[in-house]
C-alpha cells in the first residue's frame, strides 16, 4: 500500500472548500477511506490547519475540523521529534518547515508527500506530487 504524508495545504483545501483544489483533495480523502492509500499527518501540520481554519471558520468550527480529522479512516497523525528537527536543520531545502515533514516522511518510509507547493520540495528526500498525480497513480 502506498504511504504519503499529506501536507497541511491539501488538507486545508478541503476543509475550506477552496477551489479549484478541494475536489482532487476531497479524492485523497476518499482513497484513504476507501484503504487503496495510507495517508499520515504531523502533529505540526495540524497545529498549523487549526491556526489557519479558525480565522475563516470561527474557533468552534475549525475544532469541529480537527476532530472529524482525527477520526478519518485511513489517515493517521505521527509526532515530530527531536531527530526530524535536526535532520530539517541539516536539510538542502530551504523552508524549515516543509524540511521537518520532508525529514518526518523519510524517517517514517513514506513514498510520497502530497502536497500543492511541491517546488518547496524539490530538494525533498521523498518525491512531492500533487493530488492529482497521486490519483493517476492509483488508476
């Protein structure tokens, strides 16, 4: 079974509904319920998907979001540690942030990190795709 994590932005784009991103985002989200993908989430990136859905959202309904996250079939959340941050601090890429779930993915074996910002991760250890060439790959 494929293994991705999935960046905040996809998961963002769902809950918010932004288009025209929401419906391939929506399809990843059915993947994993369906078990054809495992998808994984950081600690961090929720941190950051709360933060950024409250403001449009309201508190209650962005905590609403988390929790329906938390219980989605086929995705699961992982703890970011010491080891990833000083892996990131090491890393070529040149956003912190996206080197610590760069790092966080290779150390946990994923083959993929779903994401819409994959020139960010260019410099990644594990391939970037966006949403929709991970759903070709499951054609």
């Amino acid at each position: 079974m494929i293994k991705v994590l999935i960046d905040s932005d996809v998961i963002l784009d769902l809950l918010l509904d932004r288009e025209p991103f929401a419906d391939p985002s929506e399809q990843v989200f059915e993947n994993l319920a369906a078990g054809r993908i495992q998808g994984y989430v950081t600690t961090i990136a929720l941190l950051n998907i709360y933060y950024i859905a409250r403001k449009p959202l309201g508190r209650n309904a962005a905590l609403d979001c988390m929790k329906r996250l938390l219980v989605t079939d086929g995705l699961e959340v992982f703890a970011v540690d010491k080891r990833h941050i000083q892996a990131a601090l090491n890393s070529a890429m040149t956003d912190f942030e996206d080197a610590v779930q760069a790092e966080s993915a290779r150390s946990m074996g994923f083959d993929y990190i779903v994401t819409r910002n994959k020139r960010d991760f260019s410099e990644s250890p594990i391939p970037a795709m966006l949403p929709e060439e991970l759903l070709k790959k499951l054609i």
